[in-house]
C-alpha cells in the first residue's frame, strides 16, 4: 500500500485479515507492481474495512484443490484469494476467478503475465 503497510492473513493464528507496516525483503519476496487509480485504492481500502478480522478459510482452499470448482466460506478468506477479489473488485483484472484453486503462485504467474503485456 503507499503507506508502507500490507493487507495480510495468515493460515495460522487468529488476527485473520489485518493491515501491518510491511518489512520489504527483497530476498524473501517477489513482487508484481500492480498500478491504480487514487479511486481504485480507496475501493480496495473500504475492502479492507469490511472484511478486516474475518478468518482463514481452511475449508474453501482444501476443498478447491479436490474439486473443479472455487469453494468458498463466508467471512473467511485465504490470502490469493482476497487479493484476486480485491483486483477483481477494482476492474484491474477480469480472469482471476476463472481458477477454482488460485495459489499464491498461480495468481502471482497470472499477475506477472498480465504485468508484461501491459509494458508492451
């Protein structure tokens, strides 16, 4: 975010959605810069209002592995998926969702993707 913070959740633990000062550590991430508008980050910043504290969905990342279709839980979120929603939210990306099982990998190759053809 342009404070220096990051919206996050943990599988582990029971602060659920929350937003901390991120510690950038160039070695221990990677990152897709993703632009938006001053009106696009205060979308996603009421976003965040509304789902802080929700909890982890274990249920909905487990079953969506086993299964060809998104399984979700209310009120609860794992951490690709709130992102994928939130740039989804914002009219960024269109096709997030056409994944039922969205790993943090797959949304970051499809954010990279997406990224790249923007440049050109």
């Amino acid at each position: 975010m342009p404070d220096g913070s990051a919206i996050s959740i943990t599988p582990f633990g029971n602060a659920g959605i929350r937003r901390e000062k991120f510690l950038e550590d160039e070695e221990e991430w990677d990152f897709v810069c993703v632009p938006v508008t001053p009106s696009q980050l205060r979308k996603i910043e009421v976003f965040y209002i509304h789902t802080a504290g929700e909890g982890y969905d274990w249920v909905g990342m487990i079953v969506s592995k086993f299964t060809p279709f998104h399984v979700k839980m209310l009120h609860r979120w794992y951490c690709s998926e709130w992102i994928a929603y939130a740039l989804r939210l914002i009219c960024v990306v269109d096709n997030l969702y056409a994944y039922a099982d969205l790993t943090p990998q797959r949304l970051y190759n499809l954010l990279h993707k997406f990224h790249d053809e923007k440049k050109t």
